[in-house]
C-alpha cells in the first residue's frame, strides 16, 4: 500500500526503499509478543480499548445529552462540485471510500473527464445530504 502509493506520486525512490527494507518490524498476530511489553497483542489492546460503557440517563447528573432550552439554527450547507475538486488536491492517507487511498481517490475525481464531473456532483450530493 505504502509503495502503490509512493509511486502515484511520484515519489518512485521512496516506494523502492520502502519495498525492500529488511528492517523487520511489520504486522504482529493476535498471539505474538509485544516488542514493548513482551505480553501477547491481545492483551495490550485489549487494555488499550476497553469494553463499552453505557451512560445512565436516569441519574440527573450525568452530562451527556444535556436538555437545551434552545437549539441553534442548522446553518445551510451548499458543496458543489468545484469545492470537491479543489479538495480532492489536499487528501491525505487511505481511509477514503472503498478502502481508496488518496492518490487514487483523488486520480478519480480530476482525471477522467465527465465521468469525474458526474463523481465530483454525486460526492457533492452526499456531503449535502
């Protein structure tokens, strides 16, 4: 991933380097050893992620979903296609759509012509949705 996206931007020596590093390191299994601590995976992100907690709305002084005697006006939110397109040069990262990273997201909605257009005016739609 990291080298696909390298090279999409061209930054083919980064991709390379970042391909044939012998470093080590890498994905851990649930059942490995954590470097830091020498304890299972599972168990420090367990540790990390605890179980849920859900509020008790009956007790007056719990804070979350506090009653408001007023509520401010929803303000009217206009995109239009040109306000993805000047977007789409600043995404970062791969947690687009579909899994896409941001290269390819981004190849999508600038060059491909009206079929990049009509993608630009869906995504436009969903943000005013």
């Amino acid at each position: 991933r990291v080298f696909n996206s390298a090279v999409l931007n061209g930054q083919i020596r980064k991709g390379v380097r970042n391909l044939t590093d012998r470093g080590g390191g890498g994905v851990l299994q649930p059942d490995d050893k954590c470097t830091k601590t020498d304890r299972p995976v599972i168990e420090v992100l367990e540790e990390k992620h605890p179980e849920m907690q859900m509020p008790d709305l009956t007790d007056r002084t719990t804070t979350c979903f506090e009653e408001y005697e007023e509520v401010p006006a929803v303000l009217p939110l206009q995109v239009v296609s040109e306000d993805v397109e000047k977007l789409s040069n600043k995404l970062s990262g791969s947690a687009g759509p579909s899994s896409q990273d941001a290269a390819h997201l981004t190849d999508m909605l600038t060059r491909h012509g009206k079929a990049s257009y009509e993608l630009r005016e869906e995504i436009s739609a969903w943000a005013e949705w």
